[in-house]
C-alpha cells in the first residue's frame, strides 16, 4: 500500500441529520467529502482503479497522466495529486484563455502539472472525438488519459464500493451529476436496489441519460433503471450560482456543520429540500445524500 492509499478515511462515515427543520426530514448523508484531505469524494472513487491499471501497466517505468477540466475541476485538482503523489508526471488541458488564473490551477502547478490551455473550440473536439488530445499533446512513451471528470467505464467499480460500505440500503439516494459516471456506479452497487435521484448541476442535461447507459454497458453491468435524472436544479448552468442558492449553501453548512459548496453539493441539498417540500419525497422513505466532497471549489463560488 502507498502513502497515497494510507491516507485514506475509508469507510467513510454516514452521519444522520436528525433536525427536521434543516430539510424537511431526518436525513442521512455518507461523507465522503472526509475520505481523503484532498483527493476527497467521487474524486478518489472515479480514480481508484484506473490508477490500478495504470500502475500495472506502466511497471515502474515514467508516465504521464494526461486529463481536461476547467479552472475549478475537482478532477484536474486530484488527479495532479494523485499524479505526485504516485510518482507520475502530469498534463491538464484546461477550458481557458492563457493568463486566465485559480487557486486551483496554483494548487496544480505547485504539484508539477503542465498546464495547457484549450478554447471553446479545441476543447469541444476533445469532448466529441476520441484521441483528439493526441493531437495537442507532444508524443511521449506511457502516456494515459484520463476523460474528463474521470467519467471512463473503469470508474463504476470505485464508486459501486460506496454501496458495499453502507449498513443498510435507503430507499432514496441523492448525487450531484456532472458527467453521469457517478450515478452509474452506485446504480451498479446497489444492483437494482434504492431509489437514485441524480440531480444535474448543468443546463440541457438529459443527454446524461444516455451516458448512464453508455458507462453500464461499457463497464460491463446491466442497463439498471433504477434511477431519475433531475434537470430542474441547475440554477442557471454549471457553475452558476443563484442567491436563493448562495444563501442556501451558507445557511445549511452553518446549521449542520457539513461543508457544502454551489456547484455540487449544495444544489444537492437545495434540491432535497424542495422535492421533500414538494412529497415527491415522502417523510416515511430514508434518504441518504452521497457527499461527493471537492469543497477546494468553494475558493472560486464561495457560499
């Protein structure tokens, strides 16, 4: 075991919200947001055996990871640490104009990750066309790429494990969904069990669907439908923050001392209110929010 896995908090704990008044119901939330100190949640989840194949595949010799993300991507963020880390060089194209700045991609750079950026364009073809990174990448031996936000058929059994950690099986689950690979492992951990709501954290998102699929069938599970995708919590897009939301976020991770932020979590947690207020969840289920962690984020939309 490297120092990288002994710094791992698993299994994570799960912690019940009892206060009704917070959200509607008792609620129970798996934290994983307290998995690892940075490379927390989904994160690790969606690497873990990825970077297992890798290490078999490379065998010691030097390698790159190479990977895509915005200038807050929770992703680009573990990776390069995970990248140092494991001993692994490190590439991040990044949706940006050059001069464009994080503390991300400080946190990045500190760790020895090559920072390249990609506009709309470039970074669209990476998106739709398989190997495009090749192209915009010099040609060097063991080099791997890692799709973005970890979103690969390798990533379902990591995050499948959260189900294996748990000591009963809720009748609803709630996930914050960006890429759909996520809300694809644990429909594979729990194997036609629970209920999972994902609620999409971006504009025009029932496409998700259809990478649900995709990451089951290529992972080797069954097409699990289990599942609803709620589209109706963006506020706004990806990375857009209302002031309902803001105020939301600060007010909830004051009153029940878990960290949130606006991008993922905390639409989550806006969104499980409302669907209780609403009795599209009823009062008598248990319910149970995967804390996906990546509260590095919050620097760029604080709540």
């Amino acid at each position: 075991m490297n120092a990288f896995e002994l710094s791992l908090n698993v299994p994570t704990p799960c912690q019940l919200l009892e206060s009704e008044s917070l959200l509607g119901m008792p609620v129970w939330v798996k934290r994983d947001d307290l998995l690892h100190p940075v490379v927390s949640g989904n994160k690790y989840r969606k690497l873990k055996y990825t970077l297992q194949a890798i290490a078999l595949q490379s065998q010691g010799q030097p390698s790159t990871l190479i990977t895509m993300g915005g200038i807050w991507s929770n992703h680009v963020h573990a990776t390069a640490y995970a990248a140092a880390a494991l001993g692994y060089r490190s590439c991040a194209l990044i949706r940006a104009h050059p001069g464009m700045h994080s503390a991300m991609l400080d946190d990045c750079v500190d760790r020895g990750m090559q920072i390249q950026f990609v506009d709309r364009v470039g970074y669209r073809s990476l998106r739709d066309i398989s190997g495009h990174w090749q192209t915009l990448v010099a040609p060097e031996p063991q080099q791997y790429w890692l799709p973005e936000g970890g979103s690969a058929p390798a990533a379902l059994p990591g995050v499948a494990e959260v189900i294996a950690e748990l000591s009963f099986i809720p009748d609803v689950m709630l996930v914050a969904c960006g890429t759909a690979a996520t809300l694809a492992g644990l429909l594979a951990g729990l194997k036609g069990r629970s209920h999972v709501i994902g609620i999409a954290v971006l504009t025009d998102a029932d496409y998700l669907k259809g990478e649900v699929r995709r990451l089951l069938y290529e992972a080797g599970y069954p097409d699990y439908q289990n599942y609803q995708l709620r589209t109706d919590f963006h506020h706004g897009g990806y990375a857009k923050v209302s002031p309902e939301l803001t105020h939301f976020c600060a007010d909830f991770s004051d009153r029940s001392q878990i960290g949130i932020e606006p991008v993922y979590t905390g639409k989550v947690f806006f969104a499980l209110r409302s669907l209780i207020q609403s009795g599209v969840i009823h009062t008598r289920q248990s319910v149970m929010v995967l804390h996906t962690g990546g509260l590095q984020g919050a620097r760029g939309r604080p709540c």
